[in-house]
C-alpha cells in the first residue's frame, strides 16, 4: 500500500505543496479501490473531509497523482474519466467488462493478453508495456432477465 511519506517525498520532488486536501483525495482513491470513481464523485467525498477544498484543487490533484504514478485515468465510455489506484505490484492495468444493458462494470483481475504478449513479441520483437481492454457485452444478471 502507498505510505504518506512517499507521497510527500514525491511531491516535493516534483516541485509540488503537500497539502492535506492532496492528501485527503488519494486516500479517497484508496479507500474506494476498485470503484472506479469521476472527479465528481471523489471531490464529494472530499468535501465530507475537508470542507473547504474547492472543486479545482481535486480536479488538479487528479492528474498529479497520475503523473506520480499513484491512480491511472480510466474511460468507460460514460462521459466522464474514472480513476483507479496503481497498485505497486500491478504490472498491467486489469480489464473490464462493461455490461451494455445495465452499465455495471466488473473488473477482470487476470491478465488475459499474456499469450498474445509473447506472440507480438516474438513475431515483431515489440514489448508490450500495458494495454486497456475493455469488454462490451451482458452481465449475467441481465442475460437472464
């Protein structure tokens, strides 16, 4: 998990202020991992913390957090960009499947390209460093409806 004081390093690093708003939206991030929240949504749960965070002050720490490698920027085609939290460990970021029916997303923790992986690599020497997958079909819940 991330410590504080890495991020704090991190920032300063950057050129970047520590502040508790900063802070306050990744632990947001972290406490709703895998919820794949807008901008909206974790300037709302902000708020509830620091009252006086202004919008812009999360809507500006979102990309920051991206650029240190903290959450990656997700598009499910909502209208709106997500975030998620880069895990350590995560060598690629994990698929989704996208129910066109009801809108659940679900997300596919395996990595299911390794296999092709290889073959772009042997057949063309290209590594591949991520990839974003998106699966567009019916839930189950729906398909049975």
């Amino acid at each position: 998990m991330i410590q504080k004081d890495e991020l704090s390093q991190l920032l300063r690093e950057k050129g970047y202020k520590i502040t508790k708003q900063r802070k306050a939206v990744l632990d947001i991030v972290m406490e709703h991992d895998g919820e794949h929240l807008s901008s909206q949504e974790i300037y709302e749960l902000v708020k509830q913390r620091c009252p006086d965070v202004g919008v812009a002050t999360v809507y500006r720490t979102l990309p920051v957090l991206e650029e240190l490698g903290y959450v990656y920027a997700v598009d499910l085609e909502d209208g709106c960009t997500r975030y998620e939290l880069q895990k350590k460990e995560q060598i690629h970021r994990h698929h989704h499947l996208l129910c066109e029916s009801c809108g659940k997303v679900t997300e596919v923790e395996d990595d299911l390209l390794d296999e092709i992986e290889d073959k772009v690599f042997s057949k063309y020497g290209f590594t591949i460093k991520d990839h974003k997958v998106k699966f567009y079909g019916v839930c189950k819940d729906c398909a049975f409806r």
